[in-house]
C-alpha cells in the first residue's frame, strides 16, 4: 500500500518547503487510468519513499 506524503516524516519534510525551493524525490511515478462521465481519464501520481531539500531559494537574490 502507499502512503505517499502521509508518512509522518515525509509529511513533516514537505511541510517545511517554500516556493521555488529544490527539492529530491526518491519514488515512483504511476499513472492510474478511471472513467469519470463515459470518458476515460488518467492522472500521475508520485508515490514517494524519500524526499529532501537540496538548495533553498537565497529571497535576497531571488528575482523581482
């Protein structure tokens, strides 16, 4: 089963992001196919195991 983000760890690590941060995806990519409405549709998910900040956007050089 995935968990995702929902992993407490994962989830405290994400939530310490800010915009254009850089950030490291150690996972999957899935893509999951349903109907919605007769028509058939399809999403991508990112199942991810590990994640990590690797360089934070400097706000003093950031542009604009």
């Amino acid at each position: 089963m995935s968990r995702g983000l929902w992993l407490p760890g994962l989830r405290r690590e994400a939530l310490s992001w800010q915009p254009d941060d850089v950030i490291e995806v150690d996972g999957a990519l899935q893509r999951r196919f349903y109907r919605v409405a007769g028509q058939l549709v399809s999403r991508h998910e990112v199942i991810a195991r590990d994640v990590r900040r690797i360089a934070r956007m400097d706000t003093a050089t950031a542009p604009g």
